[in-house]
C-alpha cells in the first residue's frame, strides 16, 4: 500500500522512539503548548547579545542554547532577486545570514592618550576568518619609554580585566602596566617568533581608571584594546568601543543564502513573487529596542543587552500592510511574528520559513526523513515542530510553527521540506497552494528557529 504523504510513519517503530526521545526534554525544556497547535517559547535562559551595525547589515550575536559558543545572526535588506520575482521596494530588514561562533568579545579599542602621536599607527590583523582587529603600535626605533594609555570603566564585583595584544617577533619582550600612575604588573611581553594575539590579566578594582602601557626594552608595543570582555563574562556597567565576533565563515554555518525565510506570496495580478526577498516591500516604519528601549541603530553603533527587538510596519505591492516583529530573547533562538490586513490575490501563500544550509538533510522529527536529493518532502498535516540536522558537524536547526490563517482547500496547509542542492533546504507550511486565484485579506503568524 502505498504511503501517504501526510503520514507519520516511516523508519522502524524503535528509530522513531529514538528520535521522539532526542526532542522530549527539549520540548519540555523549551516550549509550552497551548490548545492543539500553538506552541510557544518559554523564558528559557536569556544572556547578554552584542547588536551592531556595520555597513548597515545588523548583527546580533547570541549564546547557543547549551552555552557552548554563539550564533551571529546578519540582518540587511535591499537584496537582488530573480526575474520570477517583482523586486525593488526590498525595504523589510531581515535575516539573511546564522553563523556558528567560537568567541565575541567587546573592549576598549581607542586610547586617551600616548606620548607622541607620529610614532603610534594604527595597523590591523586578522584573528580568523578574515575578522581584522585594529590596534596601536609605536615606531621601534625610539621603543624604550613609549606609552599610551586607556581609560577604562570596571564594574562592582570585577577585579580583574584583560588587555589584548599583538605579539611579534620584533615587539618589546618588557612592558610596565600602571593604573593610575602605580606599576602593577610588570615585564609583559608582546615578543613571539609567530605572529599571533594574546591576552594578559590586569588586576584592578571597581571604578574608572587609566592604564598606562610603557615600554621598558626596545620593540614594539603593540595594544589591540582593554576592558576585553567575553560577552558570556559581560556584566552592565563595562565600557567599550568594539565588538568583536569570531565566526567560522563557510566551516560551520546555519544559513547562507539570501533566499526566501519567513514568507513569500505569488500575486496572481502581477504573476509575480514578492514579500520579504521577493520585494515590492516597502518600509514604512522601523523601530530597535534593547530591553524594551529604543535606541538608533545607524552605521557604527553597537550596543550589549538582553533582548533585542526589531519591529517593521510594511506595505506589500499596495495591496497588503505587514506588521512584523524579530524577536532576540532565548539564546540562540530568533521569533519571527507577523501581521497582514489588506486585499491580494494569491496563488501561493508560503509562511513559518527556515531557509536552512543545504548540508541539513537529515530531518529528525517528527519522521526521520533524508533530504540531500532535489525535491519536496511533505511532513504529517498537523505538524508544528521540525528538526533539521547537519549529519557532518550535528548541528540541529529547529523550526517551531505557529499561524492563523486558514487553509484554502483540503491539501492546503502542509508542511514541506524543500531541497535545492547547491542553496538550501527550506522547511515551510503551504497556506495557499491554488490553481485558481485565492482573495487573501488577513491572516498572522509566527515562527521560531532555534540553532543548536
């Protein structure tokens, strides 16, 4: 007998328990349930995030939910799309780019001071994946007595902070740290036959302070910032000028391609796509809050909280208004929540996306199911949780499904995995899937991914 596409069977009855068991305790962990398909993010463990803007992409860097190591998430908008799609007005800012990260960190980057601003210039270095940090260094022909000092704020309960610095085979094998014009530590090196960064403990007590780096022995002093705060160290009170995230580019990412995430629609007017990357969305409104505050968010500004939120009121071809929410609060879990009222005909309506890498073929529940062939793999009717694993490295993607526009027809509404070798595969729920045009006025809903 031939199996149903929307049935839950598939694999043998033990494989199935196992990997009902893998998701259980996250569930119970994670997530409450309210009626038969709502399903919704508890608190969970919320961490301290960088938010940044570099080149008017925004980044939020968060904890993975089991602590070890980061998610960057890279917002931006304005991106090229196909000729299928109506393009321009790409005004909606949204998640383009997840990246696996082993270490951010926030310092002090720019110095109060130094004893004779020719001979210190301004050099950058490359940490990993083409990350470049700036940082200061003298000239090495009058090395002994330059310094150049930072002022530092440090919080209650801290005693002691870190400097990084650029060592090299031609750096002074001497440095004094002074705070407040008192040696503190003594012979510092930022000598090593290998080019390389490295940090040094300071101790030091509560309150602003000036750290003075001096040049005992000839060579040069090479001071990356201070205040270098790991950001699951980070604790209010800390300044900074500099974020830095180290992620591992192409070795470990969640999701890379610009495609289609959240939702996308096909007008039947138009005969085109649009909505989120397929444009014809234009931003009327867009407000940043950090911990429930509105801060500006231009080039160059960089921010440490708890929560970060993204709020947009759009307008799609003139037909449709959005009001959408990108919500940072669980570590390493982004929800995304959206409101539409207007007047559009549809012939596809897609929501709940996860546009995922690729090399996630292998969905885990709630069928074992591989996916690295081209195609589209249907999930069981009612379901409303999916995990995706990368079998190279087991890095899971997790997609929750939550909405509330109604089904068309019978086969409308079915949850889908869609492969395209060489791009992505995307995890999404068919709302409207139509021959005939379908009048679409309202409807919501909301997605959570979570990256493990």
């Amino acid at each position: 007998m031939s199996q149903s596409r929307f049935d839950a069977s598939g694999g043998t009855k033990q494989e199935l328990n196992v990997y009902k068991a893998e998701t259980t305790t996250q569930m119970t962990d994670l997530f409450t349930q309210k009626g038969n398909n709502d399903i919704y993010l508890q608190s969970g463990r919320v961490s301290s995030k960088a938010i940044y803007n570099v080149g008017g992409h925004i980044f939020v860097v968060t904890r993975k939910p089991h602590g070890k190591g980061y998610i960057r998430f890279r917002l931006r908008s304005g991106l090229t799309t196909t000729t299928e799609s109506l393009g321009g007005a790409q005004e909606l800012l949204r998640v383009v780019e997840v990246f696996n990260v082993p270490d951010c960190f926030s310092l002090k980057l720019n110095e109060v001071s130094n004893n004779d601003g020719a001979k210190w210039a301004t050099l950058t270095n490359a940490l990993m994946s083409g990350i470049t940090v700036p940082y200061r260094r003298n000239s090495v022909g009058s090395a002994i007595g330059d310094w150049i000092e930072y002022s530092v704020v440090v919080p209650a309960g801290i005693y002691s902070i870190q400097a990084l610095l650029y060592l090299t085979s031609g750096g002074s094998d001497s440095i004094t740290i002074s705070i407040d014009g008192v040696d503190e530590v003594t012979g510092v090196t930022c000598k090593e036959a290998t080019s390389q960064f490295g940090r040094i403990d300071i101790p030091i007590t509560p309150g602003t302070h000036t750290l003075r780096f001096t040049s005992v022995n000839a060579g040069f002093v090479s001071i990356a910032g201070v205040n270098v705060v790991d950001l699951k160290d980070y604790k209010d009170g800390f300044n900074f000028d500099n974020i830095v995230t180290l992620h591992e580019g192409a070795t470990n990412e969640y999701i890379t391609n610009g495609g289609s995430c959240d939702y996308a629609m096909f007008d039947s007017d138009l005969q085109k796509w649009c909505g989120s990357y397929h444009g014809g969305e234009t931003q009327d409104r867009v407000l940043h809050l950090i911990d429930g505050v509105s801060v500006p968010m231009g080039v160059g500004d960089a921010y440490i909280g708890n929560a970060f939120e993204l709020e947009q009121d759009t307008n799609i071809n003139d037909k449709i208004n959005a009001f959408s929410r990108n919500i940072f609060k669980q570590d390493g879990s982004r929800e995304f929540e959206v409101s539409f009222v207007g007047n559009i005909n549809l012939t596809t309506l897609y929501v709940n996306m996860t546009t995922t890498k690729d090399t996630y073929d292998t969905v885990l529940y709630p069928k074992r199911i591989n996916t690295d062939a081209n195609g589209t793999y249907y999930l069981p009717r009612n379901c409303n949780y999916v995990v995706q694993r990368n079998d190279v490295n087991n890095q899971k993607v997790i997609t929750v499904l939550n909405n509330n526009i109604l089904p068309i027809t019978d086969l409308d509404n079915a949850v889908k995995v869609q492969t395209t070798q060489g791009f992505y595969n995307k995890v999404y729920k068919a709302n409207i899937e139509s021959l005939v045009p379908v009048n679409f006025t309202e409807g919501n809903f909301r997605v959570t991914h979570i990256f493990e």
